[in-house]
C-alpha cells in the first residue's frame, strides 16, 4: 500500500486528507480493523518511535498512551504492585505479561488524560495486553504484531471499528524530515539522539550518587520528553511516567502541571483513598472522576449533600489538606527530566515537594549556579546532558 485515504484531517473540515510516502515507496504500515484518522496516526507514529527507543534503552517491553500528540503515560514493563493493581483497576486480572504490565502503568499513571487514548506498543501484542485494552476506553493501538487470539479480542471492540495497525519494525525513516507550514516546507535531521544510562555522566551537584535505578527513571524521562509537545517536564518512579507536563510556555508551569499529577498518582494510592466506600456498578471512568475530585481542591464537587449518594454507600470524611501533605511527604526517590534548562531555581522548588531526588537537564542557563545551589540544598543529583530535546 503506497498510499491511505484518511476521512479528513485534523478536523472534519480539513479535506482531502492522506498519508503516503514521498518516494512512493509502499508504507511500512497495515490497518488491520478500524479506520484511522490523522491525528490518530500522528499519534502511533510518534508513540512507536517512544516505545522503541524504551525497549532499546532499557531491554524492557514498553508502552505509552498518547493524547493529541503527547504521551499522557509511558512505563516499561515491571511487575506491578498490589498497590498499584488495584488504583490501576487492573487486580481482578491476575498477574499480567510484561507488556500488559506496561501498559497498565502507562494508563494508569494519569487515568483522567489517558481516557481515549491511542496505544503504542513495543512487543508483539499478547493476550493479556489485548484483555486489558479491549476494556478501556481508546481509539486505538499500534504495535509490531498480534498475536492471533490477541487480533481477535481487539476487533470486537467498538464493533469491530477499533483501529488496529501494524507497523514494520525493521522500517528506519530516511534521515531528513520535512514538514509543511502555511504552504513553506521545512526541512531538518531526524533527531537520532540515543538516550542511554550514560546519556547522565555530568553530574554538577555536590551529591554524585546517582543509582543505576535512577539512571533507567532518567532515560524513560528524557525519551518521553523526546516525544512530547514543548516545553515539557516529566516526573518518573520505579519504571514509569508518573507525572508530564506538556505544550506549556513557562518552564515554571510545566513543572507544577506534572508534579500535580505526579502527587495526584501517590494520593491515589493513599489507605484513605483506596478505600473509598464506591457503590456497586459504578464505572472506571466514573471511579477515575470521583477520585481525581476528592483529592484535589474541588472535593466538595463530590461530597455535597444530594451528589456524594450517586457515588458512595456513605459519605467519605474529608481528605484534608494537612493529611495529604503528611502523605506526599512519603514520595520519595523521584526522577525528573526537563527537554530544556531550569532558568530558576523555583522549579527545583516545586519537584522537592514531590519527592524528586534526581534530576536531568541540559543546563546552559545564566542562572546555572542558583538551580545548582537549591539542589543541593535538599541534596538532590543533578545532571547536565547539554542536550536540549524540543519537539514540535
């Protein structure tokens, strides 16, 4: 196939729209169900090249869930905890394959984002994958292979309307890209950076222990953020995103937006919220909403007298703001990476109220010495790639 025909663009006015390569040369693509669309592809397209980069950094099946153009999760496939197969909703499973396991942390870590995702996958889609995705809410995935009872399970969801696609993995892109704006083509180098455990060997901070742990939460950081819309910041714990701040203006802004869902993903895991009194029959989506209320500061949406009836079996006390700091408190050994320098050293500010003990970035700014001096105020490692990971 030389050529798709897509129902429309970016938006349903946007037509004709196709994609097709520009040396007519067949697509290292099949649609296997469904029919997707642009901004789907742009999706897949950008989440397999995550994924990839993942399995070649760390030897791990990896996943990422994609929303308009950026990764809302992305993890490798470590076991998951009891903890975290319950807030994850997938503990009625059993144990789950390494992808499965994947996935379930790249959705999991910011379920209200992911919510209608596209799905990219390293390995070859397994059945326990297929399980877990056929129920949830996605548009779609992509993925090297399917296994066959995999396939099947995949095309009875969305009446068998879910887009499934295939992708060549021995495909390599040529290494000049080009994209069209306003009707001028621009033209740069593919950024073929590898990203690795040694990508972290500058260390400027007083604290030089940097943990071979650490080093794989750094390169899932720095690879995700080579695939998110800038400025971009993201948080990373045992194996997986667990906090991405995307397409912000302010580097100060990025960093808050991911350490809010960085803290939302430990509160959610808090005794006093996974042991909110839900009623029978209601959804994950529904959970997933009550939840993200009842820990932030719009708590009452959920609680009031006439709403909290629809939800619980019986009121909830109040999450208060003294017992959720007493709580994040125990966040510790986090990971954060930024595509960008820190101009200040607020940033280093907020990530130490979520638990961030190293960091990466590429260092360059005027005031280089005052983000330095506040990491080692808390102790933090701190390293310079000198590599500035902007993607538009």
């Amino acid at each position: 196939m030389k050529e798709l025909e897509l129902k429309y663009g970016c938006n349903p006015n946007q037509k004709p729209s196709k994609i097709y390569m520009s040396d007519g040369s067949e697509l290292p693509i099949q649609v296997l169900c469904g029919r997707p669309g642009y901004i789907n592809f742009l999706d897949a397209f950008n989440g397999w090249q995550l994924v990839s980069e993942l399995k070649k950094a760390t030897g791990l099946p990896a996943a990422t869930s994609f929303k308009h153009v950026s990764p809302a999760g992305a993890a490798v496939g470590l076991p998951l905890t009891e903890t975290l197969a319950k807030i994850y909703w997938v503990d009625d499973l059993g144990e789950l394959s390494p992808l499965a396991s994947a996935y379930a942390r790249a959705r999991g870590a910011d379920r209200m984002s992911s919510f209608g995702d596209f799905i990219a996958l390293s390995d070859v889609c397994d059945v326990d994958t297929a399980r877990l995705i056929k129920r949830e809410v996605s548009d779609g995935v992509i993925a090297p292979g399917y296994e066959p009872e995999a396939l099947e399970l995949l095309k009875q969801k969305k009446k068998g309307n879910y887009n499934v696609i295939q992708i060549d993995p021995d495909y390599v892109p040529a290494s000049l890209e080009h994209k069209e704006v306003y009707g001028i083509t621009f033209e740069q180098g593919r950024n073929e950076l590898n990203i690795d455990k040694e990508f972290f060997s500058n260390i400027v901070t007083d604290n030089k222990d940097l943990t071979d742990a650490a080093k794989v939460d750094l390169a899932i950081s720095m690879i995700t953020l080579k695939y998110t819309q800038s400025n971009s910041v993201c948080y990373v714990k045992d194996g997986q995103a667990i906090g991405i701040g995307a397409g912000q203006q302010s580097r100060i802004h990025c960093t808050r937006l991911a350490g809010q869902k960085a803290d939302n993903w430990w509160l959610r895991q808090c005794p006093k919220v996974m042991e909110l009194p839900f009623k029978d029959g209601i959804k994950r989506a529904d959970r997933d909403n009550a939840i993200d209320l009842y820990i932030g500061e719009e708590y009452m949406d959920v609680l009031a007298d006439g709403t909290w009836e629809n939800i619980f079996t019986e009121k909830p006390e109040v999450f208060t703001r003294e017992e959720k700091r007493a709580w994040l408190d125990k966040l510790t050994d986090v990971s954060l990476g930024s595509d960008a320098f820190f101009p200040f050293g607020d940033n280093i500010e907020r990530a130490h109220k979520s638990g961030v003990k190293y960091i990466a970035q590429p260092g360059g700014s005027v005031r280089d010495d005052n983000v330095i001096d506040t990491c080692n105020k808390y102790g933090m490692v701190m390293a310079f790639t000198g590599i500035r990971l902007f993607h538009h």
